[in-house]
C-alpha cells in the first residue's frame, strides 16, 4: 500500500526580515495522530515558521501541502478553513463575553442567529473526549490563565481544527496544569489530529512528542 501523505508539509520555507534570515530552506511535515515537537532556542525561527504555516507571514520562499495538496495560506481565515488552529503564547480572547460566546464569534448559526443549544451540545463533546472542561457560562476575565488556554484550544477544536499548533503552551502553565495539558494532547492524536508542539525545555518535548524537529538560527539542525 502507498504511504499516505502527511496531514502538513512544509517544503523549503524561507523568511526574512530586511537582512535577518528567521527561516532558510526549512522542512517539516506532521502525520495524523503524531505530535511533533518544534524544538530550538529563543530566536530560533520557531514561532516564524508557524506564523508561517498559520498565514501570519507570506514565505519569501517554499511552498505548504495540506494531504498531498499545494495550498496557499495567506491569512488566519485560510488557515481556519484548512483546518490549522494556532494557541499563541498570547491568547486572543474577548475577556467581557463568557466561554461559549467566545467560541460562537464568528459562527453563523440557523438564519444568521447564535446556535447556543448547537455550542452548548460541542463544548460537552470536546470537554468529554478530551478532559478540556469548562463552565460555559463564565466570563474569560473569571478564568485561570490555564482555563484561558485551555479555552483557546477549544476554540481551535470548535472550528475544526485537524492540526493544532501550540506555542510555548507550558510557560504560563502551573506544573499541575501541564500534566492536564499533556493528556488532553494525546487524547487528541490518539483521534488523528496533529499537533505541533514548540518548545525550548527538552525534558517535555521527550516527554510527550512522537518525534522532533530542531531550529537553530533559522535552519533544521536536526531531527
């Protein structure tokens, strides 16, 4: 049988800055239920590739394949739809309206009204496949840092998401939260996403990836 093609391929990806190379000729590509870690030191280029891939930044260089298929991603929306959700180090929540009025910005439902029985029924699938639980009801300025995260990637989820990309996801988490997290990512390959996890502190990339790619001034230094 043919190998299937990756879930995400990234071919040759180059970035720049005026005179300062942040990614030159990188690979990377991530299969259904594998989590990667994208591991390197600050300044790597490890958050530009993923802006990269997430439509943030147009490559000067390199191309994206989501199953086999070339795409073009020039915007958070093309990413959406491609079924690539991104949790930054920096949440983007709307801190006045509650957890599932979060999560319904933007979706349409029956006759251009808020489907909250329809959001209300999504929020206890995902709490329940995957531990990531929240009170619907709650205002984002009511909730944790690691509730405010964990909202962020069922946001993601919510719209889809087939790959999941998260930045530095432990830096605000408690180290009881991390293992919560840490289930929660695997409970989602184990159902086929991908999931891209990056990182400087190696104990957790060995801890919870399949395998890893290395960035180091731009470039994979190894993997």
């Amino acid at each position: 049988m043919p190998t299937p093609a990756p879930l995400i391929e990234m071919r040759g990806i180059t970035k720049s800055f005026g005179a300062v190379k942040a990614n030159e000729a990188v690979d990377l590509s991530v299969a259904p239920g594998e989590i990667l870690g994208l591991l390197g030191e600050n300044g790597a280029g490890k958050t530009t590739l993923m802006n990269v891939l997430f439509g943030a930044y147009a490559p000067d260089a390199g191309e994206i394949l989501i199953q086999g298929k070339k795409v073009r991603i020039t915007s958070s929306a093309d990413a959406l739809a491609a079924g690539i959700g991104m949790v930054h180090q920096h949440f983007h929540l709307a801190p006045r309206l509650t957890v599932l009025e979060n999560l319904l910005i933007g979706i349409p439902g029956k006759s251009g009204r808020i489907d909250r029985a329809g959001g209300l029924a999504r929020l206890a699938e995902i709490g329940r496949q995957h531990g990531l639980t929240l009170d619907p009801d709650l205002p984002v300025s009511a909730l944790s840092v690691g509730e405010q995260q964990r909202l962020e990637i069922v946001k993601a989820l919510f719209r889809g998401a087939k790959l999941l990309i998260l930045d530095e996801p432990t830096a605000v988490l408690a180290p009881s939260e991390v293992d919560g997290l840490f289930s929660a990512l695997r409970s989602m390959a184990a159902q086929g996403l991908g999931i891209i996890f990056i990182s400087h502190k190696l104990n957790e990339v060995r801890a919870l990836t399949h395998r890893c790619t290395v960035l180091r001034h731009g470039r994979v230094a190894g993997r």
